[in-house]
C-alpha cells in the first residue's frame, strides 16, 4: 500500500528529517516510486517524482540532509505499484496546470 506524508505550518519548517525517516520506514515496502512536492522560500512550487525505491535513490538522499528543504507546505508520497507500470507517469504527486482566459 502507498504512504503518504504531509506538512503544514504557519512558519517554514526543515521537513528533511521528516522525509528521511518517511523514506527509512516506508520504501522498502512501497519500492516502486516516489515523490515529493513543496513551496521553497520564494513560493515556488517544486515537484520532484522518480519511479526508483527512495532508499536507492541518489536525489531523495540529498533532500534528507539537513536543511535541504525548508517549506510550510509539502506533500510526499511513496508507492507500491498494483496497478500500472512503474514509470515516472505513475508516480505521485503530479502537477496541473489550469489554463484560464
């Protein structure tokens, strides 16, 4: 079953170590992909999805060293693949854009 981690607060929070026991504790059994998205301090949104197990991958590592992402919102999601491919395309979260006139 997938897991899902969220983050809310009024202030910027270092949610690194957050993520790294997020990642320890649930991608062994969820090892088919994950992703995270989040507003850095400037109030970008930032989406980084990879269809790898999160323990082996080099860029999910990186967001668990300290001080590596500082936001008051962030949303992280691990998988476990009982429908569809393992792909990029079939990992979470995603982004939409709305298109308006």
């Amino acid at each position: 079953m997938c897991q899902l981690l969220a983050v809310n607060s009024t202030e910027a929070a270092d949610v690194s170590e957050s993520f790294s026991c997020f990642t320890r504790g649930g991608a062994v059994a969820n090892p088919h992909g994950w992703g995270m998205s989040y507003y850095d301090e400037g109030r970008k949104l930032n989406t980084i999805v990879r269809p790898l197990c999160a323990t082996s991958c080099p860029v999910a590592q990186q967001l668990c060293g300290p001080h590596q992402v500082k936001t008051t919102n962030m949303v992280a999601h691990i998988r476990f693949a009982t429908q569809g491919q393992v792909c990029v395309q079939n990992a979470h979260p995603f982004t939409r854009q709305i298109v308006s006139f």
